[in-house]
C-alpha cells in the first residue's frame, strides 16, 4: 500500500481538494465530507475535521499514541490508534512509518509492527511498534522515553517484503538478535491467531536474559505450543552465535524456511552459510539500516515544476526535505531508500544518490528522500 498524493499548483496549493482516503469504504462519513466542502470553501474541510478529531483527515496518515509499555529498559512498545485511511490488512513482517513533531521539525522513522494484522472481535483498531533506544538514534530514544499518550503522530502505510505467507511453510526457523525480533514477533503473533504453530525453532540472542524483548510472552508460547522451541543465547555470557557451527544448534535448518533479522554482521553471515549450503533461497533476510556514502557535489536551487517553488539546497539535504522546507508536498514512505514511494521524475539537471554517490541524469526516476542535488535541477512534482 502506497499513499498517493495528488499534484500541487502554486495557485491551488492551499484550496485544491485531496483525495480523500477510506473514502469507498466509509461511504457516510464521505458524504458528511462533501458537504463540509461546500461549506467550508475555499477552505479545506479537513481544517474543520482536524478541530473535531486530529485523526480525521484526508491530506495524511494519522495516529494517536494510547499507550507506552516498556519491554525492557531500553525498549518500549507504542500502542497507536490510526486515523482515517489506515488499511489494517498489512502483512506480518511489514514496517510503518511514524513521523513526531519534536521541537518544531517532523522527525521521521521506520519500525517493524509488532502487531497482528488479523483482527479480533471486539478489540479496538490499533497497531504496534516496539522501538529500541539507540545512542546515535534521537527519535528512538524520544520514544521510549519522551512520548506521552494522547500524542499524535503521523503514519506512513506498511510496506515492506519481510512477510510471512499464509498459509505458513511447514518447517520454519527464526534467527534473530536484539531488536531483530520485532518482525518476527508479529509472524509468531499472527500464527498464534491462525493456529498456524507448526514446526517452529527460533534462536535469539541478546547480551543478557534481562534484555530479551517480549520474554514472559515467549517463555509462555514455548509452554503452551509444543511445535515452538526457544532458544536464547546471552551473548554477554555465551559469545555471539556463530552460524557456521549452525548444525550444533538446528540440525535440519538446510530444511526449513528461515526468516533472520539483527545485526548487519549477523545477517551477512547467513547470507554466506545458506549460499555455501545452496539453499539461498530458503533465506530471507530484514536489514533495518541502509548505509549512506559521504555526500559529494555542490548542491544547488532544486525547482519544484508543478508548485513553481524553489529553494537552494546544500549537497547533505535530500530533496524530500528540501521540497518539505518549501512547503511542496513531497510523497513519502519509509524514508530511508527502501519502499519508492517517494520516486518522481527529474526533468532537469543532476542529482546525487547519497548512498552510492552516483548521479542521475534528466529524464529519469529518482528517489527524493536518498537523493541530493548536484547543482541546480527541476523535479516534475
């Protein structure tokens, strides 16, 4: 799911009517909508909605925190209720992304749900994250520690290829460290709901018991499901696991499905045992950062086409946070190089990939939320 935007002119900027998310399938309260807008014109009517209910609105995803749950000491779960537009079929696996106002600048992050898409009768409309404060990470340790409940947020749809099919493979292994458990915690939670617990070993390590998130719920899944075997490795203790021994610990993994997220060490590891064994494609690997190449180039005045706005930019700020500096409404998904929600097309001049530092020419498609300008340039939005 891909949220959609629809083209800004300069003129219209603050009058143009967006399409409103849900619409089809909340057909009374789009009626109500439309006659806000006669009404309310040439204002937008989700001005007024927002003065009713923050969550009511058509121009983004948004959400309200309920609820702040500390896992371990340096990890906590938000309990988030979604606003108008929110599709609650996402897959297990899948990341969102949350955006929180801190000190007058939107900060932006993606974080695995920890939630099970399936619903329960009765139960309210919400999702989960679970977040591990990072020394280096500023919005992650502001959430665990700073968010209070009632505090809106905005959302970006889940997206993502780490899922778990349904129905699930027979044999399953999960391989996961530190805060790598958050995806898998949404698999387990989803095939608890489905009754889907079949064959299943899961090693995870981290430094000690006490750091383990999610402990009482896995030691009572372990209990009470025989087909779920855990295994915690405390590294602070045992060493780090090391997967070229893996026979010792899973002998038929060659077998199974293995879903692994931690470490990029870790992971890199595994990606070079299951190549060796040649059974690659039973491995399927969550990276939660993607490495960023020092930024070269100049910068330059970066022209928004369809708004008319312009705004010079240095060779570190990526486009999307420029065009968001000028008031342009860029789209957006995960923010960090992954989902190509943000993808527009660049019709004049050069920009950069701050990953890779390669550039871009006119013409082509290009990621504003990784991408640079080197010199001026004009993007089609």
């Amino acid at each position: 799911m891909t949220k959609q935007y629809a083209p800004i002119t300069a003129n219209l900027a603050d009058t143009k009517r967006p399409v409103v998310a849900g619409a089809d399938r909340h057909p009374g309260w789009h009626a109500l909508r439309k006659l806000a807008a006669r009404i309310t014109t040439p204002l937008l009517p989700d001005d007024y909605l927002h003065l009713a209910n923050p969550l009511w609105s058509a121009r983004e995803l948004r959400g309200r925190v309920l609820e702040v749950r500390r896992e371990t000491e340096d990890s906590a779960t938000l309990v988030i209720k979604p606003g108008w537009g929110f599709s609650f079929d996402y897959q297990p696996g899948q990341y969102i992304g949350i955006g929180l106002l801190v000190d007058g600048r939107w900060r932006w992050r993606s974080y695995s749900l920890t939630s099970s898409p399936a619903e329960t009768s009765g139960a309210p409309r919400t999702v989960t994250i679970t977040v591990k404060a990072m020394p280096e990470g500023f919005l992650s340790t502001h959430l665990v520690a700073g968010v209070e409940p009632g505090t809106i947020v905005r959302l970006a749809a889940p997206q993502g290829n780490f899922v778990l099919p349904d129905p699930a493979p027979p044999s399953i292994l999960f391989l996961t460290a530190g805060s790598g458990i958050t995806p898998v915690m949404s698999m387990l939670r989803t095939l608890v709901r489905r009754n889907q617990i079949g064959d299943i070993t899961h090693l995870h390590s981290a430094p000690t018991e006490s750091d383990v998130m999610f402990r009482a719920e896995l030691v009572a899944l372990a209990d009470s499901q025989p087909g779920y075997r855990l295994q915690v490795r405390e590294t602070r203790s045992q060493g780090r696991l090391d997967l070229a021994t893996l026979d010792h610990e899973v002998a038929d993994w060659r077998e199974r499905q293995t879903w692994a997220c931690g470490p990029e060490g870790m992971l890199a590891q595994a990606q070079k045992v299951w190549s060796s064994a040649g059974v690659g494609e039973r491995l399927h690997l969550e990276r939660f950062a993607v490495s960023k190449a020092a930024p070269a180039g100049a910068g330059g005045t970066v022209t928004f086409a369809r708004s008319g706005r312009a705004v010079a930019a240095d060779a570190a700020t990526s486009l999307m946070d420029a065009g968001e500096g000028a008031g342009v409404q860029m789209p957006f998904g995960c923010r960090m190089g992954i989902c190509q929600s943000c993808v527009v097309s660049l019709v004049d001049g050069h920009v950069r990939d701050l990953r890779t530092g390669a550039e871009h020419d006119p013409g082509t498609r290009i990621q504003t939320c990784v991408s640079a300008a080197s010199g001026d340039c004009t993007l089609d939005i």
